[in-house]
C-alpha cells in the first residue's frame, strides 16, 4: 500500500539526464500522505525515484506543467498539463547505499515514485560518521540533518554565494564552528582572510586573530600582524614601494640594488636551503629596504661640489652646522644646496650627470610610505625588521608557524585595517607565501598532505575578479591546491565578478538568496549537476536558507542552515529600525525603539575613528 501511495506517473522522454513523466490520473495533485507524513506532489526541488531491477534510480524535479512537457505534443496531447520534468542525478542500492551518476538509463513507462523521508535518510548520511559534519537541516523535513562530507568540502574547494543579507556571514561562522570542533578534529587547520574583521569575536575561543594595529587592553587576544616586505617577490615589492617606473632603465636598476643588497645579507647571514649561486630577486631574504632607498635617493636628487676634491656631496648644514645627511633608519632623506653656477655666490653646486634613477617621484613615494604608521606592519615588521646588514631577530619559519601551525584551528586575518591601495596585492601574498611554504613542505609533518588547510576568502569578488596579484595565485590554488593539501572555500555577494575558472573549480557551492539573473547564471554554468530548474529557486529563498550542490553532498539539498549560538555569531547583523523583540532577545545592533543613551561620549566616537578600530576600552567585546 506505502508502495502504491508513493506512485506518481510512467515516464515517456528520456532525453540525456533529462526525463519527462506523465503524472498518471490516478495519481493526487496536491497532498498525499505516506507512513502518516504528508508529501506535496510536484514540488520544485523535491526528488522522485524510478525503480529498476535492484537498484533505484533518483532525479530531481526542475519543471511541473505545461512547460515540462516534451517538445513533440503529438506525444503530451494525452496528458494534458500533467508533466514533470525531471533531472538524474544518481542511484542508490536497495541496501540504503548512494552514489553520484548512474549506471543505466530508465526508459519509456518506467515507474516514477514519490521520496519519501525514509528514503532521505538513507541517501543524506549518517550522522555519526566522523567525516560528516551538520550544518543544518533539510528544509521540510527537520528530522533529517544537511550533512557535508569534509573530505571533499576542503580539497575539492568550495563557494558560498548570496546577496547582502542573505545570511552569508552566518552561514561562514556555521561551517567554521563546525569543523573546527577540537574533539572531533583536532588537527584542523583553516585561515580566514577576514576584510571587515566580522569573525574575530564569534571565533575568539577557537582562533589566533591577526591584525594591524590590533587592540592591545588587557585580556585582548589580537596580535599584530607583520608581513615582511622582503618576503614578497620583486613584482610584489615594487608595486607596493616604488610603483610604476617610468623606464626599464629605472626598473633594472632597482632590481639590481634590491638583488646586490640580499646578496650581502645572505653572505653575512648564511641561510639554510640557500646560497649565493642560487640567490635571486625573489628569493626570502632579508635586507634593508631603508638604506636601498637611502642610497637612491643620495645618488638620484643629491648635489656635489664639482670644484673641490673629491666632488664631495653638497649637504645643507643644520642650526648646529652639521651636515644633513638624512637618517636611513626613520626614512628620513637628505637635503641638499640648490644649484648654483655662479661661484660669486659662493662654491659651484650641480647635479649628478650619472643619476640612477631618471625620476625621481617614486623614490618620494617609497620614503613617505616607509614614515606612514599604516605601513609599519609591511616595512617595519617587529622581529623580522632588518637591520642595515640585514640582520633579523626572527626568520620566516616563525611568522608561518604562527599562522598554520598554532594550536588553535582556525587563524584569522583580519585587514580591516590594511589600506585600499594595497589591499590586493596583500592578499595575494599572504596566499602566495602560505601555498609556497606548503607546496614545498608537502612531504612533511607540517605540510598539507598530513594536515590539510583550507583557505575561508571572504568578499573575494573584490580581490578575485580578472585582475590583481591575488588572482593567479588563487586560479593555482584551485587548480592544484588539492594534491597538495590545500582547498579554498570562496565567499562572494557577487558571482559574476569572481573570475570564472576559479568557480569552475570549486566542487561544492551553498547557495543562498540571489535576485541578480547574471549571478544566478554564473552559478548554474558553474555547477557540476545540470539543475537549472533548481538554481531558478535561487531569489525566493529565505534567509539563512541555502541550496547545497556538488561534491561535499550526495544530493543536492535544500537547506535551512543552523545560526550559531548568539555569543558566536559574526559582527554582521544588520541593523534595523525598529525591533519588535525585546532588548534581551534581539539580535540587532539597536533601532529607533530603544531609549537613548545618556550623555554619549563622542570622545570615544573620535578614539575608535583614530585608532581605525570600533573598540575602545569602555565597549565590550
């Protein structure tokens, strides 16, 4: 009798994966009831099954009426309006057991079933496997967890997609919980390139949080974060010091003093893996970027006595007569006499015919950028600051230890406070040097073979479209990244500005609201499974609600994803005008029907402002 209840029609198209099934006129057409559990017939999104042999075939709806007909109506003449269109998408043993693709082709008058939620439990997983993690349930069916498989959610990349307010944020701070759990995995490794610092306080009991200019009151868990200019390549490097060069003479001359000057340091400061023969511009050495530019700037913008002996440099001379010489250390340059031919005037004072530099904007730019506080994490890096010979305190194994090998699973970096300018190409070397390290280190106990790392970027269509140094990186990332341990999860309020073979690659996407059809477009081209009629669902879902497809799931899963508790949620709430709930319940940041309060302190408005930070010691955190 449950066998009959669940029947829905035969099938009279087979087109590829796709089908066409005629409801039969016995079958309802609104609500039926199995095992007492009532089913609406023809929901879009809800799966069916054809029975064949011992095996179960299963499909998911993607078009109901007319529109779902086959194109020959000759044959949909019979039937009138009652079609569905269905799309396969794998097949299941009668033992409970569940694969993705099919191994046979149902055809014409094959049974078509209705799902019921018996057979969902046996095709989503079972919960106590420890490679399964929660993150949900199935929407219409809150007894059946959303299940994600890890093994094929990290390496296999990932992408969460969905307008502003959406439920993006939530949805990140859910899967973070989730597999950081210390119990079940106690190696877990994840970094989050976090650009609003949304998800320092929902994950500060489980995270290292790196940031400039961090907050350092007591009981603060931020730590600076340093990224040593010297660990950048010469692209990088001179991107963000000296911009564009006008000639390739400037160009070659800078690479050469920057070459020369690493060269030095390594002979004073051998370096384990490395030597002189094989040094180049590129390589992680540490020199004194001060006193290249010191010494440019001497050669390029001095002056010189061509009369004396020597043709010694023409310094200003202070209130106590000694030479302005300039300091390298607090980038502070020289000054020079004017010019003059007129020795009535006093001693012949000229320019340099030998300048190294024909222009001399960008040393400007480099000696203010290296006095500028916001560049300190860059340029004066703490213990990886080198001295004028290129000594350091610390080396790079440090700084990388402190990212992916804390004991605590996830690492935030938080560049809320990295300026606009740069903000690309910071990304694309903090991923450059973390997937260098572990590509290289890949045999070993730290490298991500033994321990896995996943990359959270979020807001990537910032920093991920068709230009910038993060780009490439990335595309390799995703491309490459899984045989060496290293998956990238892709977070994004717009798809259609994420470079396309970055999405192409990503194995698994959670699919929240989007209104925007180019984005929505971008998602069903990217997508393993061909369910347009599926991603079509796309701008009426609710908040916190997702459509999970691809590899990390045997079924594609509509789903309502679980919100954190309260003390663990990002700094993403929207606010809202007027709450209905109650202070202590409301999980808006205010409104206009809260009592104001007394006094503001708009000192405090001006410190956070100033600090570039929205704590001050008062706020709690």
């Amino acid at each position: 009798m449950a066998f009959k209840s669940t029947y829905l029609g035969t099938i009279q198209d087979v087109s590829g994966t796709s089908i066409h099934i005629a409801l039969d006129n016995t079958a309802p057409s609104g609500l039926t009831y199995v095992d007492g559990e009532g089913y609406r017939i023809g929901q879009i999104g809800s799966f069916v099954k054809i029975p064949i042999g011992y095996i179960d075939l299963f499909g998911i709806v993607t078009q109901v009426g007319a529109s779902a007909a086959p194109e020959n109506q000759v044959l949909a003449q019979p039937y009138g309006y009652r079609w569905i269109k269905v799309q396969l998408i794998g097949e299941g043993q009668r033992n409970g057991s569940f694969q993705r693709g099919i191994s046979q082709y149902p055809t014409i008058s094959d049974e078509v079933h209705l799902v019921s939620e018996s057979d969902l439990k046996k095709i989503y997983g079972q919960p106590d496997r420890p490679y399964f993690v929660k993150v949900g349930h199935i929407a219409g069916a809150e007894s059946i967890p959303a299940l994600i498989d890890i093994n094929k959610l990290v390496t296999r990349h990932s992408a969460i997609v969905g307008t502003t307010g959406s439920g993006k944020s939530t949805t990140v701070a859910s899967i973070l919980n989730a597999i950081s759990d210390p119990v079940k995995y106690p190696s877990a490794r994840v970094i989050v390139f976090d650009l609003h610092g949304e998800y320092g306080h929902a994950l500060k009991d489980r995270a290292n949080i790196f940031k400039v200019n961090p907050d350092k009151t007591a009981g603060s868990i931020e730590k600076d974060l340093f990224i040593p200019f010297w660990a950048l390549k010469f692209e990088e490097l001179v991107g963000i010091s000296f911009g564009q060069f006008s000639s390739e003479k400037d160009y070659n001359t800078v690479l050469e003093k920057i070459t020369n000057a690493k060269f030095k340091s390594l002979e004073t400061y051998p370096k384990n893996g490395i030597d002189t023969d094989s040094l180049n511009v590129d390589s992680p050495i540490p020199f004194s970027l001060n006193h290249v530019w010191h010494e440019l700037y001497t050669k390029t913008l001095g002056k010189f006595y061509p009369d004396k002996a020597g043709k010694p440099l023409a310094f200003e001379l202070d209130d106590d007569g000694k030479e302005m010489k300039g300091n390298p250390i607090k980038a502070i340059p020289p000054v020079f006499k004017p010019v003059n031919t007129n020795t009535a005037n006093g001693d012949r004072v000229q320019h340099p015919t030998d300048s190294p530099l024909a222009n001399s904007q960008q040393l400007h730019s480099l000696g203010s950028k290296l006095r500028i506080p916001r560049f300190d994490f860059l340029f004066k890096p703490g213990d990886w600051t080198p001295a004028e010979d290129g000594k350091t305190e610390k080396d790079l194994d440090s700084l990388i230890k402190e990212w992916i090998g804390s004991d605590k699973p996830i690492t935030i970096m938080d560049l809320s406070g990295v300026p606009n300018s740069i903000l690309n190409t910071i990304i694309g070397v903090l991923l450059r040097i973390i997937y260098d390290g572990l590509f290289w280190a890949r045999n070993l106990s730290q490298g991500g073979r033994n321990r896995p790392l996943l990359l959270l970027m979020e807001e990537a269509h910032n920093y991920l479209n068709n230009e910038g140094s993060a780009l490439p990186v990335v595309q390799k990332i995703v491309k490459e990244g899984r045989k060496y341990g290293i998956g990238a999860m892709i977070v994004s309020q717009r798809p259609s500005e994420v470079n396309s073979t970055i999405l192409s690659q990503c194995g698994t996407f959670f699919a929240l609201r989007l209104a925007n059809a180019t984005d929505r477009g971008h998602i069903t081209s990217a997508v393993t499974d061909n369910l347009e009629g599926l991603t079509s669902m796309l701008p009426i879902l609710r908040t916190g609600e997702a459509i999970i497809l691809g590899e990390a799931v045997k079924l594609p899963m509509r789903t309502l994803i679980d919100a954190p508790p309260k003390d663990r949620r990002p700094d993403s709430q929207d606010p809202i005008i007027y709450d209905e709930q109650g202070d202590d319940d409301s999980m808006h940041p205010g409104g206009w029907g809260i009592k104001m309060e007394d006094n503001p302190n708009y000192k405090e408005f001006l410190e956070t402002w100033r600090a570039q930070s929205p704590f001050v010691k008062r706020i709690i955190k």
